[in-house]
C-alpha cells in the first residue's frame, strides 16, 4: 500500500486534500488510488443534496452538518458546482458559509468544479467520496449547485438524494420538479415560511399520487425546512436516517451506482484510446472538414476508429 | 437522396420534425440524415439562450422570435430540457407561452428531452438544429433550461450564446455568473425594472473587466429587457444581429462545434462498440462485484476493454 493510502485510512486530511486532486485530474494516478482504497471504502452513508440556484442548499447542508457532529459522527462535504467548467472554486464564497465547520477537524469541507469531459465531474465526485468514506468520514454530503443532467448524475452517486425546492420560484420549477421527481428520495421545501410553501408541498403531494410505490419501497419523504433559523433540520436528520435503514433500496442504488461508476470510467478509457492513437493534426484536419461542410461528424468519426484501429468487425457505421 | 432528406431540404414541417425524431433515437438512422444533410446545412445563425430557472427565457425567446418573423426570416425553436432525463416533454408548459406562433408555418418549435447516455442532448441538439438549418430556417434558438455542464455544452453548439439573469435571485447566481463567464457572448438582465438590475449590471461590467478583450475580439454585450413588456428586446436582437457580423468569432465558434460534435459521436460510437461485443450478463456480473466491493471500477473497466477487443497497443492501465 502506498504511503498516501495509508495516510488516507487514517483520516489524515492533508492526505485526504491529496487524493482528492488525485481524483479530480484525469491521470492514472486517481485510478490507481482507487484501487488502494475501494475495499476498505463502502461504509459512509452518501447524502445526495442538490435543487435550484438560491435554494439555500449551503445553509441547509450546513445545519445537517452541525446535527451530525453533536451526534459524534464525522462528516465529509464535497462542495460540486458543474457550472464552473472553466474556473474552480467559484463556490468558494458559499464555503465562507461553512465556515463554522472550518475549525472542525471531524469535518471535511472541499470544493469541486468540472474538470475535463462531459461525465468526468460524476466520476471525479464519486472517487472523491470514496476517498472520504475510506478515510472513515460517517457522512459524505454532496452538494451540487443546479438541476441539470450532471446534477441528475451526481445524484445517482449518492444513497440519498435530497432535492430542495423554495415557495414561489417561478413556473418553470414546475418543470424542474418534473425532472428532479424520479431523483429524489426527499422533497425539502426550505424557505416554508414564505407565501406559497402550503402549495409546494401540495403540488409535491399530487405528483407522488401519480405514482404507486409498492410495499417495502419507499415513498418520498416531503420536509419542510427553514434552514437559517434551523427549523424542520431535526426532522429532515431523522428522515435521512429513516431512509438509511432501507437497506433493499439502498443496496438498489449501490448497484446503480456500480453500473454508473463502470460506464464513466469506460468511456473515459475508450476516449483515451483514440487520443493516444490518433495525432492532433489528423484530429484538427477532420474539425476543419467538418467546419467547412465537406465532411460530416459521423463519417470522421468513422475514419478516426479505423485510423485508431479502434473499429472492429462488431461495429456498425 | 432519400424522400424525407429531400422533404426536409423542401422545408416540410411534419418532415422536420420526423427527422428530429430520428437525431433524438440513438439508432443508425439518425447519423444517416445527418450525412444527407450536412453539405446543405450551414447557412442558419444559432442563437443560444441559457440561464437560471425562473429568468424568463422562455418569454425572451418568444419576443426575439416575434421580431425575427416581423423581418421575415423564419425561425426554428428547441427547447432543451436537461432536468428531464426520464420522461419528455416537461417544458410542453412553457410552451404554450408560444402559442402566439402555433399558427405561424414560419416558425418551428420543438421540445427535446434528455435521451440515453451523457453526452447524448448535446448531441441530438446540434443534429436538430442541422435539420432546421438544412430545412432553410434563418434562425435557430435553442433554450435551455438551468445551468449546469449539459447547458454549457449546448451553449457551445450556439453561433452566439445568450446568458439571461434576472436581480436578485441570490447569493448562488454570482458563482453562476463566474461559471458562465466564459461561455457568455450576451449578458441579458431581465426583469430590469426590478431591484438590483443596477447592481446585476455592474457586477457583470466588474466581472468583464477582469478580463482583456484584443482589438477585434467580441466584448460581451450586456443588455437590459423586460421581456413580459418587450422593453429591450429591439436592443437585444441588434446586438444578436452585430455579433452575427464578426465573422472571425463565428468562424471560431464553428470550428469549435466541429470538435464538440466529434468528439460527441466517437464517445457515442465507442460506447456502442463496448455494448455490442460485452454481453449484458457479463456486464451485470461486473456491476455486483463493484457493488459488493470485490471489484473497483478502475479494472472492471480493463476487463471489458479486454474482453471486447478494444484494449489495443497504445493503452495504458
């Protein structure tokens, strides 16, 4: 084992800092670190919080965070904003929030932005996780800025995936709660002191009805919360702790996240491939074809996995 | 060519929306169109409009279509909806706010849903707009929904990118603001006569000036709307219009695209290729062994990659 794993399993945090960039960049050194660490990882409880900009996810993660600790149990928070693709740390100003915590060494507090390709922030911030949950961390937060598909993914990465909704956000939260529905194993309406709160949670209620969950699943939980004066945070603990006692359905997302992990780092392996097989200056020939309308994307991506001999006889064109 | 290529090229509705249909299924037939189609698309401007949920694209959108038909150019709409990756058609509501052009044959609007993997909107979106570009449309919005890696991608699909914020929408929109900094080529603050959009604007201004723009790069623009009212959108599609003028920044975007859209298809190929030649027992056999912790994705993935033939010379692990 290596020395950063080791000092990884001891819960070190400048070594847990460490693995965490390992992570991030695209290099083999994440890869091989996971490899170190993935048996001794599995036991922290994943908490998936994620919703609309201005929300008040920070607040509210910051007050599950305290409630953890006074239960004695130590907590990692990864910070992951997939609308930074160009500039990390933008949520360092949201951190400041945080920093209650910062003197805390029973919690770890990291930002993550997007790094590399489409679907590579899913695989860094699960690889992060894990690094936290090796490190003996109880509780991991994820908290994500945004309700896009990469929100959808990172969800997925979680044991529980808590989607905060505020009263009165405009029709198109209508929309959002359509496409968040499937995700979320706890509906929180956090700012329930506002006009409109009784009516989220009833707009909520009705498309619950829409579905039917079947005896031993779970049907999601709707708490109302109001995260600066800390009110409802002590039901939203219990309820999280309710659905992690569901252990069929987390088992479920276990696996589905497996299925998740597996594919990210394929498609990432596979794109690899042809960028080490094929040049730049084939690779910018091809996009100035393209860009001048002579060739079209699907034929160049044709002639690159022949090129890369990447093309085998199961492929089709 | 092929009768619907050709009914396309014709400009038939019901045509364009079956080809849309055909981008959208990750089957053969869609990259077959597109061949079809390619050297006959081009010539459509892509305008981009992206932002939080609740910022008013949606009536923006329909403003700017209003004044585009008032100059007779025709027009195709895409609404993108990235929060719904399990069920279409979430942003049907927000479309009836169009409905004002239901009845123009001059304007064509389709919603588009997430489908299959990651990666795949972005896709399907740049595949949907040839076919309106192909199908003679001048201008093509694509909106998305929120504001996450999915948006940014699509973004980068667009000719011009249009950022829309609305003041006061809390502290979360400033790191909003920094993560689309760099895709942004119009900033628009709507809801203008409200609080804050003196503040909005000169946050935008310090947050340009951060950056140097050389003589003849596009600055961003920043423009004031009340969309409801229609108040600023005459400014609005001026600016749209100058940009469209610097030929060198769309040159750049173009050629930009044609990566993106290469890179898209071949992550989409190789994934086919993995599918076809691992079978789904295999695949679920690895997905336990994860999930039970016996296996870390790493060299799951390096088995598959084995098995399939497609770990050649050049790859590492």
């Amino acid at each position: 084992m290596s020395a950063l794993a080791a000092s990884i399993l001891s819960g070190d945090p400048r070594a847990i800092a460490r693995g965490i960039s390992l992570v991030e960049n695209e290099t083999q050194e994440g890869p091989a670190l996971v490899r170190e660490l993935f048996e001794r990882s599995g036991r922290a409880f994943i908490v998936g919080v994620t919703g609309a900009p201005g929300a008040g996810k920070s607040t509210l993660v910051d007050g599950i965070v305290s409630r953890w600790r006074k239960a004695g149990r130590t907590v990692g928070v990864l910070a992951v904003d997939p609308t930074s693709p160009f500039s990390g740390g933008a949520m360092l100003g949201d951190r400041v929030r945080m920093q209650a915590h910062a003197q805390d060494a029973g919690v770890f507090i990291r930002s993550m932005a997007t790094r590399g390709h489409l679907g590579g922030l899913a695989r860094a911030t699960t690889d992060a996780a894990l690094v936290l949950d090796a490190a003996g961390k109880d509780f991991v937060a994820i908290e994500t800025v945004g309700v896009g598909q990469d929100e959808v993914e990172i969800a997925r990465t979680a044991d529980v995936s808590i989607v905060v909704l505020v009263p009165g956000m405009g029709d198109e939260v209508q929309a959002l709660k359509a496409g968040v529905m499937e995700i979320a194993d706890i509906f929180v309406v956090n700012k329930a002191d506002r006009d409109g709160a009784d009516r989220a949670v009833a707009e909520i209620e009705s498309l619950l009805g829409l579905h039917t969950y079947p005896e031993g699943q779970w049907r999601p939980a709707i708490v109302r919360t109001e995260a600066t004066t800390g009110r409802g945070l002590d039901d939203l603990v219990e309820v999280i702790t309710r659905f992690g006692k569901q252990s069929s359905t987390i088992d479920l997302r276990r696996r589905s996240r497996a299925r998740t992990q597996l594919r990210a780092v394929l498609a990432a392996r596979l794109m690899q491939q042809v960028e080490s097989r094929v040049s730049e200056m084939d690779m910018d020939n091809l996009v100035d074809r393209i860009a001048a309308r002579t060739l079209d994307p699907y034929t160049a991506a044709d002639q690159v996995l022949g090129v890369s001999g990447l093309k085998g006889p199961g492929s089709q064109s």
